[in-house]
C-alpha cells in the first residue's frame, strides 16, 4: 500500500529493518525467528522456498534443517556453486504452526517483502520450490507434478520451478526418481546461467 511504498527499502539490509519484529500477520505469534533470507546481493539465482520450518524457526536462517542440507548438496556439489553466491528465501517469513501450509491473508502480507527482496536483486533465473511456492508465484493452477521443469516469467524474470527437497525426503521409495526429475531441473537452470554442466550430480 501507499504507506509501505514512500518508505519502500532501497538495499535488502534496509528492507529486512523495515520488516523488523513484523507483526503485519497472525504468524509472529508462534514464532521464535523471522527468517528474512540470505545470500548474495547479486545472486544470479534465487531459490524461493515455502516457509520456514522447525530449524529455520529457531536459528532464522532459510533451508538449514535436513531439507536445506539436501538443497545445500544440490547447489554445491551438483551446481558447483556456492551457497553464499545464491540467495535464498521463502514465501512466507514466519513459521506457520505444525509447518501448515500457509494461509491465504499470511501470503498476501508477506509476498510484497519477497517482490521487494527480487527487485533489489534482479536475478537471471528464479528456482521455485516445491507446489506452495509454485501456486503462490504461478498461479492457482500450478500443478507440481504437470507444471515443474517448465519456463515461466515472474517479474519479468525467467522462473522454474522443481520438486521440494523436503518431498524427495519424504517420499524415500521414489528417491531416485524424483532426484531424476531435480537434477534434470537444475541442469536446465544450468544451462540458462551458462554453466558448465558435469556429468553427475
Ligand atoms: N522449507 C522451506 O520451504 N523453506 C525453508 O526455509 C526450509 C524448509
């Protein structure tokens, strides 16, 4: 709205000051940490994640727990990146309780921050994670399973978006197949970043 648009933030420090003890939604209270995001400034890439989950919730950074370490492997040792050279933040910044989906009211007040935190960085490519992330920038009719692996524009930015690290953890019979379909996902984000792609990750 207007009033957050005068004092609209000019450096992602200055953005998450603004942000502060936030609460603009009912999510603060249950909280421990806002997990702001973090990375580089001049990320090439942004992965957008759900929401923080338990581990997030309690150090207030974004993909720490065992999903975070598996996103972490994704892009160290499959990209050839480092962490700290990508940025990485949610669509929600707060926990929702039990790691619920969140609610509706709760993205609208948080999603402006994550536009916001984009157009600061401007990056070539956007990786969405998972079916939450994915409806919230794409639409309602985003469908993971139909619609991953596919080019879109958010923002006047080419998006991707590819499974949850947290649903290949918790669907361990399909494994291999749905770290298949990632990495299959990852080399085409790869490809748009010209990097070199190594023959397995
Ligand atoms: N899952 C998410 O979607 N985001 C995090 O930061 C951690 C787990």
């Amino acid at each position: 709205d207007l009033q957050e648009r005068r004092t609209a933030s000019r450096t992602l420090e200055d953005l998450e000051r603004r942000i502060g003890d936030c609460r603009r939604c009912k999510l603060w209270r249950g909280r421990t940490r806002l997990v702001f995001g973090e990375g580089s400034p001049q990320a090439r890439l942004v992965f957008v994640g759900e929401g923080p989950g338990h581990e997030e919730d309690l150090s207030g950074r974004p993909f720490v727990g065992e999903a975070g370490r598996l996103l972490t492997r994704i892009i160290e040792n499959g990209m050839g990146m480092k962490r700290e050279d990508v940025y990485i933040c949610n669509v929600v910044k707060c926990r929702p309780p039990n790691n619920r989906d969140p609610e509706r009211d709760e993205v609208e007040t948080c999603i402006p921050f994550l536009r916001e935190q984009l157009e600061m960085i401007r990056p070539e490519v956007i990786c969405i994670l998972g079916r939450i992330a994915g409806r919230e920038l794409l639409g309602r009719d985003f469908k993971i399973t139909r619609d991953r692996g596919k080019w879109y524009i958010y923002m006047d930015t080419p998006v991707l978006a590819t499974y949850h690290p947290a649903f290949i953890l918790r669907n361990p019979a399909r494994e291999r197949e749905l770290k298949g379909m990632v990495w299959k996902d990852i080399q085409e984000i790869m490809s748009r970043l010209g990097l070199e792609i190594k023959k397995n990750g």
